[in-house]
C-alpha cells in the first residue's frame, strides 16, 4: 500500500547518499516535477488514484536543504489561476512555468554558494 510518509523517509535517504557522495565543494540539489495530475487534483471532483501530493509536500517540509521544491509556485500558479502553467493538453510545463522554476533554481544555487 501506499505510504507517503515511508516514501518521503527513503528519498530523504537516497538524497543524502548521493549529497554526501559528491566530491568536497560540489553543490547537489534536487527537484521533483509535480505531475498535472497531483497538481490539479484539488479542482477535480471524481475521485482520482493516490498520486504523489503527499509526498511532495511531505518532501518540501523535510528541511532538506539540496531539495528545491517548485510545488508551492506550481501549485499556487493553479489555484490562482494562472493560465498555462502546464501546456494545453500535455503534461508538461509551459514556458513560463519553465522560466518560474529555473529562477528559483538559480537563486537557490546562488544563495547557497554565497552562504
């Protein structure tokens, strides 16, 4: 069965294998890509299967700190309607949300490089 929790703890471990498998100096970041369907699913009324939402947020209030979690912006883009935060009819990210991600990307990396 699923459980999110138990997935978060495993990721959480194999993020900190690979992090701290990195030569001294190099930065290791990751990020997951929220689905469509995670995305949206608070606006659909049928049921739809367990997707990942859980363990994304539960990803994000990890502390992590090489996880950089787009969930919040994507997930914020939807609720406040956004248009295209994801391409018509397609999964995939649209160029803005492209763009959105990439300069939280950039910032993350360049704060911490700074710090």
């Amino acid at each position: 069965p699923y459980d999110g929790q138990t997935a978060v703890s495993q990721a959480i471990c194999a993020f900190n294998t690979v992090a701290n498998a990195a030569p001294d100096g190099t930065q290791v970041h990751f990020l997951l890509a929220p689905d469509k369907s995670s995305v949206y699913e608070p606006f659909v009324t049928e049921d739809l299967p367990i997707k990942a939402v859980d363990y994304l947020s539960g990803l994000g209030q990890s502390g992590l700190s090489h996880y950089i979690d787009v969930w919040p912006m994507i997930q914020e883009g939807v609720a406040t309607g956004q248009k295209d935060v994801y391409l018509p009819n397609d999964t995939h990210w649209s160029a803005e949300t492209h763009r959105a991600v990439a300069d939280l990307v950039s910032a993350t990396i360049f704060r911490q490089s700074s710090d």
